[in-house]
C-alpha cells in the first residue's frame, strides 16, 4: 500500500507518542519510588547510619547555605505590603484575564487498525536506539505499552501545540 506523506507522518507520531507514553508512565512509576527512597536514605546518613562495608555502595550527604531569590508570588506580596496604593494597581493587572489561542492536534488509530512494527521500529531508531538492540526494544517498549493499555481509554490522544 502506498501512504501519503501526511499518513506517514501520522503514523510517525502515534509511534512516538506511544513510545513516549509508555517510557513516561514507567519513568513516574520509578520517580514516585526514588523520590521516597532518596528521602530515607538522606535521614539514614544524617543519623549516622553506615552502608555495608565492601558493598561497593557510595552514600554521602551536604549541606549548603545559599540565598535564594523570592519567587515571583513572594516578590507580589512583598511590593502590596510595602505599596499598599500601588499594591491594588498591580493586582488588578495581574487579575486581568486576556483571550489565548490554543492549538491541537488530535491523533489515534480507528477502532482494530494497528501500526505496522516497522513504523515503531524506525521511530526507536530514530531516538538513538542501538540497531542490535532494536528488536528487544521494540518488544519490551510494546509490552509495557500493552500492559499500560489496560488501564488507558480508548480514543484519540490530544495533545497541546501552542
């Protein structure tokens, strides 16, 4: 079968956002781990607590002083506290809404249709992935995505452009 360009870019962009999605989803999972482990293992070293020794492991800790900016909120509160007169003014810019145009794109495959491997294949090429390693990729990145299914909605995937 012959494709347009526009189909093979659509079909380019369904693989890489479902490569994307599922390495995403997989790479939440791991943070939502770390971020809880990293945070027991700095109160472990700062009460003293030892990694094994010839482990091979390397924990260690700091701290550091550091002036730190106010962020824009804090600096807002800061003028209204010192400007009361002009502190209004400025709020009342700040609440002024203003007309944005947002763009988007909305992609997906009909009900039964599926990707050729080939076009999930030359995007994981595309991103890096070495060529002896395409193939075991692909089925990992396509297993993941599978499992990840069954907890996603049917349907087009939208997504923000501008």
């Amino acid at each position: 079968m012959t494709y347009t360009k526009l189909t093979l870019e659509t079909m380019d962009l369904i693989a890489y956002s479902n490569i994307k999605s599922s390495l995403d989803s997989f790479a939440k999972r791991a943070d939502r781990v770390v971020k809880p482990l990293a945070s027991s293992t700095y109160e472990r070293l700062t009460k003293g607590q030892n990694i094994s020794e010839n482990s091979g492991i390397i924990a260690d800790y700091r701290f550091e002083d550091k002036d730190k900016a106010r962020t824009l909120t804090e600096g807002i509160k800061e003028f209204k506290a010192r400007f009361p007169e002009y502190g209004s003014k400025l709020q009342d810019i700040i609440d002024e809404t203003r007309k944005t145009k947002k763009r988007y794109v909305n992609f997906g495959l009909e009900q039964g249709f599926e990707l050729p491997n080939e076009i999930y294949i030359d995007a994981l090429r595309k991103i890096g992935i070495q060529e002896s390693r395409l193939k075991s990729t692909y089925n990992s990145v396509m297993a993941m995505s599978d499992v990840l299914a069954k907890k996603k909605k049917e349907g087009l995937t939208e997504l923000l452009i501008k």
